[in-house]
C-alpha cells in the first residue's frame, strides 16, 4: 500500500492484484507490434511483459480521505480487498462514498459480498455513485447486448443483478445524471463516455494540487503518447478515444496527475502537450504505509 498527499486529501493505493492479462495484439488490435517493441525499454516490466507481449495490469483501489469522509474510488474484482483496506484502517463500516467510475465486473467486484446465499452492500453506510448511463445500459432488463467480444449479455446481467442490483434495492445507491457531479469542495465526477455510455472520471482540485482518477478511460501509458489506440474491451471506441484526448487536454492544461484505474508501476503520471500529442511530464511519487 502507497499513499499520497493531494492538498487536504489523502489518497491511498490498494493494490489487489497484478500479472500479464492477455496479449497486446488481442486487447489493442490497433497498436502494431513494433509500436509496442520500440516503446519496449520503459514499459516494461511494469506496463508490458516483453517476453510474452502481454499487457502487464494492476487491479487497484483508491481510498480518499476528503472533508471527513473515506471515499473508495472502484472496488475492484474481489480477491482480498477487504483485507488490504483493513491494513490500511478501513473497515467496511467506515466507508462514507463509493465512486463506481464505471460497471465493469473488475470495478464492482466488491459492491458486495455473499452472506447467506445473498448478495448484499459489502459497505453498510456507503453511498454508491453510479452514472444513470451505465445503470441504465448494463441493466439486462433494457435488452443491451455488449459490443465487446469479452463482455456477454449472460456475464454482464450476472455483474449487474449481483454487484449492482442488490446496492440499488438496498437504497444505496445514487444514479447521477448529466455532465458533471459535484461530491465535496475538492471532488466532482466529470462523465467521459466510449469506454462504457457513463464512464466517468473523478477529478480532485485541492490547494494547489489536482488530479484526475480515470478509471478506464487509460489502460496503458503508451495511450498517453498516442491517444488514438483503443483497447479493444470499449463499447464505443472512437468515444472512448474522444474522451481521452479531452482528459488529456484537460490534465497538460491544469498540471493534473493522471491516475488511471490499472497502471502498475509508479501508479500515475503528469502529462504535457508535445508537438501534436502528449508526453509524460514526471511519474507520480508516493510513500510507502
């Protein structure tokens, strides 16, 4: 576990898993091979697995701590999370806000746990802030059928009424609508659709500090040099790459750390405008707890 001071929040890394997940030419099918190769020296280890070519991943979540409040961004897939939060003094009952920046099953795996033989809110005295777009489109009683080869209609309904229904009947959840969602003084949820119709990315402005948890609307530091190339796991995946320029964009202008859901590694990045595209400025750095 890592931890990083933005301003007056605290902002905690738990890591939960990490591992090659799936071939490069599979997951990025417009990202040639020798893309890949020439960008080998610094993304590997922690970004690409050089030998194999498979993307190198990270499954995490982001514990903040802001205006009082503990606030999970994403909850991950489920292998120990509770676990590593409560190395880190958080304790299911303390958890004030969960941030769901979008409804893949990687983001929700811990929405909830299994007690009895029934799905029920992992965090009792949580909200859960879920974009009304996604809500709406992963709920397998509107009909979707998911434009990824990875995600089914039968796996996606499973996600939904397990990790996601059993919060929403349980009131706790929150369904925002529109561009944007203001939660403190220092946090708004700002939509950024392709990935999924609600990605979202929780941006953080405090003191002199910024930064934008992205969740997947990044999955690779090389899509931070070239932002075109889109993972092939995206609904929409020319709005995915939209969406990724403007944060970009939005990141260079502001001198936000960009804080993507899956990098291993230094965790996040810093990124400028370079002749056309974007460069990264400085890798983050945070203190081991």
């Amino acid at each position: 576990m890592q931890k990083i001071i933005l301003g007056s929040v605290e902002v905690t890394r738990v890591v939960e898993w990490q591992g090659a997940f799936g071939a490069t030419d599979v997951l990025f099918p417009s990202v040639p091979g020798e893309v890949w190769r020439r960008h080998e020296s610094w993304l590997a280890p922690d970004f690409l697995n050089a030998s194999t070519g498979e993307w190198q991943t990270t499954l995490q979540t982001w514990v903040l701590r802001s205006a009082g409040r503990t606030v999970l961004v994403d909850t991950g897939l489920g292998n120990d999370l509770l676990e590593r939060l409560a190395a880190v003094g958080v304790r299911p009952q303390d958890v004030d806000l969960v941030v769901n920046t979008h409804l893949h099953s990687d983001h929700v795996g811990w929405n909830t746990r299994l007690v009895g033989g029934e799905w029920v809110p992992t965090f009792p005295n949580a909200r859960y802030l879920i974009s009304r777009a996604d809500f709406d489109y992963w709920n397998p009683v509107n009909g979707h059928v998911p434009r990824s080869p990875f995600h089914s209609a039968a796996d996606t309904g499973a996600m939904f009424n397990e990790k996601v229904l059993p919060v929403h009947r349980a009131g706790q959840v929150h369904l925002w609508d529109g561009d944007s969602h203001r939660i403190d003084e220092d946090l708004v949820l700002e939509l950024a659709p392709g990935h999924t119709p609600g990605s979202a990315v929780l941006r953080l402005e405090s003191g002199a500090d910024r930064a934008l948890f992205v969740g997947d609307i990044v999955h690779s530091p090389l899509q931070l040099i070239e932002p075109g190339h889109e993972i092939c796991v995206s609904e929409d995946r020319t709005g995915a790459a939209r969406s990724r320029r403007r944060v970009l964009d939005q990141a260079a202008a502001t001198n936000s750390l960009v804080v993507p859901a899956h990098f291993g590694g230094a965790g996040a990045a810093e990124v400028v405008r370079s002749e056309g595209t974007f460069s990264i400025k400085r890798w983050a750095v945070f203190s081991d707890v």
